[in-house]
C-alpha cells in the first residue's frame, strides 16, 4: 500500500521549497538535456537568465503550486534552442531544482512562449507548476 498524505501536509511540503530555495531565485534556461542529477555541473548553453518574483511561488492548493508573477527576459542572453532548465537561489550558482522546456502545450515540466531563442529577444514562461504525490 502506497503512503497516503493530506492535503494540507502535501500542500506543506511543497511552500518549503520555495522557502528553502529563498526570495529573488534565479532561473537560467538552457539547451541540450538536464544533467542526470541536481548536483551535477551545470550543461548547456545559458539561453536565458530571469530574476524572479521575491514571491515567486504561489501558495500552494489542492496538492500544487503555481508560479507567481511573470517570468519574463526582456532579452534572451543567446541564440539556441530551450530544453530545459535550473533554478538557483539568489546567489545564481546554487541549483535547487531542474526540468525539461517545451512549448506552449509540449507537456514540459516548464512552458515558454517558444523554445527557439534568439540573442535579445523577449521571451515569456507560460507555466510552471509543482504538483505533490501521495494523494
């Protein structure tokens, strides 16, 4: 039998991330595949740099979290393509999490406007979000 949590410890679980990952995280896209663990160097071609929302997380709900505010790059860093992504803490060199990219719909763990990145180009994240097991 699988392990069963409530909601509101489900819903617990997932506002401690971002307080541990803390206020003004980073999150940096990148090309090519994510490395196979977190605390594995970095891979890729930055493509984006964003400072988040001090508050960059919503609080969570029914078991997820949302992002918060807008994630936006005014201008993308490189020319590549996105696949996936690392956010850090403020210091912009300590990963506390990773993901795949897609399109707008693609089924990635994040979602952007388009995946095909240009130097100074503005790009948006349509959607992130974290959903806790155990239900």
């Amino acid at each position: 039998m699988a392990i069963k949590l409530s909601v509101a410890v489900r819903n617990a679980r997932l506002d401690a991330i971002e307080t541990a990952i803390g206020v003004s995280a980073v999150l940096k896209i990148r090309t090519g595949s994510p490395p196979a663990n977190i605390t594995d160097a970095d891979s890729g071609t930055i493509l984006a740099t964003v400072n988040l929302p001090s508050d960059w997380m919503a609080a969570a709900s029914s078991g997820s979290k949302a992002k918060s505010g807008t994630w936006e790059d005014s201008s993308a860093d490189n020319t590549g393509t996105a696949a996936h992504f690392r956010v850090y803490a403020s210091d912009g060199t300590t990963q506390h999490m990773q993901g795949t990219v897609t399109a707008t719909g693609g089924g990635g763990d994040m979602t952007v406007d388009n995946t095909s990145f240009a130097a100074g180009q503005v790009f948006t994240v349509t959607g992130f979000t974290l959903t806790d097991g155990n239900a």
